[in-house]
C-alpha cells in the first residue's frame, strides 16, 4: 500500500497524518512543543523543537505502520504562517523564531504604512499588522542590529522544517504571500518594498510551488528511520490555505466557515485582479495559479470558551447549548458582538471591546448563549459581505469546520445568517490533510486538487438556509452592523481609562 504524510507545523504542536492512496486517514500523531513568552505580547519558540517533534511524530508512525519504511512516497508541510526564523551563513538559528501571535511590532507597522503608502496594498495586496513577518524584521533590525548583522537567509516555520529534513532552503508562495514582501501579482519578492527597508534581496529564499519536490530527506534520517527507498519531499503549504484544501474549497464558488479560537472565513479566487483594497487579506494559494481571500474574526470560539468558563464552568458545552433552538432566532432583541480581544476584519481595531445590547429582565441564560453564537456568525458574516461589495462573489456552498460544526442548532444558523447551504466534512483533520493532499500530488498521485479533493474530501451533513429565518437574520443583521461605530469611541475611552 501507498502512503504519503502531511505534517502540520502549529503554534502548539506537529501533528502527522498518514494518509493512503484512497484518501483513508491510517493513523495521525502528534508531538508537542513549549511556547516561550520572556515578556507580555511577545510570544515566541525554538525552531530546534519543531525538527525534534518531527522525528517524534515520523518514528511514531512508522512504529504503528511499520510497512510505512517501505511504502512511503512523500512527506510534505503546512505550517503556523508569518513566524520569523532568522539563520546565519552556516544555517543555523540566530535566535528564536518570532511567532504570528506576538504583538510587539506595532510601531513597525506604523512605520510600514507610512514609509510604503498605497504601494504596500497594490503591492502586497494586504495592510500591515503585526502578525506579518516584515514588522518582525523591522523589530530585530530595531532591537537586535546584533543578531541582524548575522542574518544570511530568513525562512517561515514549514520552511524551515523542509531545511532541516532536506538540506535545501527555499519558500513557496502560500507562505511567502504573507511576509508582506511578496509581489502577490507578480510573484517575485518586491524589490521596492526590500530596499524601503534596507532588506538585503539575498537573504530572501527561491520561491517554489506548494507541489514542488524541493528535495529527498536526508540520509542520516533516511537510515534513522530505516527507508528502503529515496523519500520525496514537497514544499507545503501556509496553514490556512492547507485547511481550505483538506476540506475540498478548490473552487471559486466555495467557502470555508472555520471556528477555532479565531474564526476565518475564507474563499477560492481564480482571477489574481481581484482586489479588496486591504479590507480581506489576499493571498497566493497552494493551488497553483490560483490565490484565496479571507476575513479573520479574532475572538470567534474564544468567544464560546470565554462565556462558558465565566457562566457554565462546570457543564459541558453540549450543556449549555441544549435549549438554545427553544430561543427564537434573534434572541429575541439580545445582540453580542465578539471583540472580545479586538477585531480584525472588517475594522482593525485592537481597542475594541465586547457587547451584549438589548439585555431584558426576561432574558435568560440560554438566551445569552445563542447570542453569542450569532455574534460569531455574524461577524463571520462580516467577511462575507465584503467578498459580495468589492468582488460580487456568489457561493453555492460553505463548508462549516472547528467548534462551529460540531453542534446542528449552530449549523443551521450559520446556514441561515450566511444565506447559503452549509455542510459538514466526515473526517475533518484541518491543515494536516491539505499537507497530505500536497504530498499527493506532488507524487503525481493525481494531475490537480480538484481531482484529489474528489478522492480524498467527503462530506456529510447538508443544512439549507430556512426562509424566514434569512429574512429575520437579515434585518438583525443591519442592526448588528451599526453597533461597531456606535460603539467605538467609548470602547476606546474605556481602554484609555484601564
């Protein structure tokens, strides 16, 4: 039998798939890793720790599957996006990796956006925030002139896992899409935004499709874990990307509602024109040719966990949502909006703070529950809208993954304040299973995703949106939208006054 692996690089631990010909999951294993966090916002890790859960995970598999050592015909990547890894002219690790949830770089995305204007957005397609990894570069330039005069090649998380398992340096575009140094359009690194900042063109990597075969694993590994044969591996993809793939969004009437701590809500783009003025993010795809837009709600599951653990604490989720279909839709009158911890899109704003509005003395606590939940999706929603103004996209069909897809009476409302029909994956395993579909195609298993997706995406549950229920979101939804400008001044104040 065949196999291939997807490895998935993320922020708390690699997570392995072995994954066959058919699309069959064999086994999947995971390996953990320490976040370090020497100061508030500063959030960071030891590339050396990746590489160590790598071999964790690969010596895992092949214990469970040991035919693996003879069968295998690719590994590939998906990856935590952003992430700073600086090394030296001999490759190693200058120190360590910056992470895409560290909030240290503020004032150096002022300055990105100052010093770059309307060329950042027509150039990379996206406006600076502190995620990205140019304001990290920045930030060391800043801080460490010590450690950047060290600097000979910089990589992403995923990228430097193919160093370390291959020998070779290199990053592909998915990734590189989301440096904020990459010519989206022309899929080159930006000459104009290099020398802005005093980048040295030669410290950035050759750029490679996510299919790419970018080398063989190296032969201390190879005989390590005892391969008979020469191991392919292939270049991988940016985390989310490889989710979007794994739940079979390879066309452009097709989105994806994901509902993790964060929520993103993420679409197929054909036409590289398009352009959404920095209000979504646009980047390069794994596809190839093809790119994805998508709109980020900051605190979309964390909303859920955060009302659980302050109202429910000793009850399971399952708990606290039972009765919430015995709510009318709208709560009747109770509005949450989810900027728990800020919000991304569509206002960028890190001082906005959480609501509930219209609190009744008839409201109950289940009441509060589904409006958190309408919260969610209508700020998911948000996203949405800003792909129908700027683009005109239409879907035929949302697949609905994380926290989001694991309870009916939520399914259906996202079916209804979406306006779309909304399904479900019968195995879903994010990021991972689009590093295994990578592997497989890069092995030539199959000629394209759309082909792949076919064989190893299958779905299960359908939710149509209900009429009436469309109509009443609609309007709540209108509401729902003027709360973000009524409230912001104070919100802000609020911040000032802590």
């Amino acid at each position: 039998m065949s196999y291939v692996i997807g490895l998935d690089l993320g922020t708390s631990g690699l997570k392995g798939l072995l994954v066959n010909k058919s699309g069959e999951i064999i086994t999947t294993v995971t390996s953990e890793y320490p976040l370090i966090t020497p100061q508030k916002g500063y959030s960071e890790q030891e590339p050396e720790a990746w590489y160590i859960a790598a071999k964790q995970t690969l010596e895992k598999i092949i214990k469970e599957v040991p035919d693996v050592t003879s069968q295998l015909e690719g590994i590939s990547f998906s990856g935590q996006m952003h992430s700073l890894v600086l090394l030296d002219k001999r490759g190693d690790v200058i120190r360590n990796a910056i992470l895409w949830n560290d909030v240290r770089t503020t004032k150096q995305c002022h300055r990105i956006t100052n010093e770059l204007g309307e060329k950042l957005i027509d150039i990379s397609k996206n406006k600076a925030l502190e995620g990205f990894t140019l304001p990290k570069m920045l930030w060391v330039q800043e801080h460490e002139p010590e450690n950047w005069a060290k600097v000979s090649t910089f990589l992403l998380p995923k990228d430097y896992l193919g160093y370390r398992l291959t020998g070779n340096m290199q990053m592909e575009y998915s990734d590189a899409a989301g440096t904020l140094l990459l010519d989206i359009e022309k899929k080159e690194w930006s000459p104009e935004i290099l020398k802005t900042f005093q980048i040295d063109p030669k410290i950035c990597p050759p750029l490679v499709e996510s299919t790419a075969q970018i080398g063989f694993l190296n032969e201390e590994l190879k005989e390590q874990f005892q391969f008979e044969q020469d191991i392919p591996i292939f270049a991988g993809g940016a985390d989310n990307p490889s989710a979007a793939v794994g739940a079979g969004i390879v066309r452009p009437h097709q989105a994806m509602a994901s509902i993790g701590t964060s929520g993103v809500f993420l679409t197929y783009e054909e036409d590289k024109e398009k352009d959404y003025e920095g209000h979504l993010h646009f980047f390069n795809h794994v596809i190839p040719n093809a790119h994805y837009s998508m709109g980020v709600t900051l605190a979309a599951g964390n909303s859920l966990n955060w009302f659980k653990d302050q109202f429910a604490k000793e009850e399971t989720f399952n708990d606290l949502l039972k009765d919430i279909n015995q709510i009318p839709v709208g709560s009747e009158g109770l509005i949450f909006t989810p900027y728990i911890s800020g919000e991304r899109t569509p206002y960028t704003d890190s001082k906005i703070r959480g609501s509930f509005l219209g609190i009744d003395i008839s409201h109950t606590r289940t009441h509060f529950a589904r409006a958190v939940l309408e919260g969610i999706t209508f700020s998911l929603r948000d996203s949405q809208e800003l792909m129908k103004k700027y683009t005109d996209k239409k879907f035929s069909q949302i697949v609905s993954v994380g926290g989001g897809a694991k309870n009916q009476d939520w399914l259906q409302m996202q079916a209804d304040i979406f306006n779309t029909p909304v399904i479900t994956l019968e195995t879903e395993q994010g990021p991972g299973m689009g590093a295994a579909m990578i592997a497989a195609v890069g092995a030539g298993w199959y000629p394209n995703f759309k082909a792949c997706s076919d064989i190893f995406v299958n779905y299960t549950n359908e939710f149509l949106p209900i009429a009436e229920n469309v109509e009443k979101y609609n309007q709540i939804y209108e509401v729902y939208r003027e709360v973000y400008p009524s409230i912001k001044e104070i919100s802000h104040q609020l911040i000032n006054l802590e």
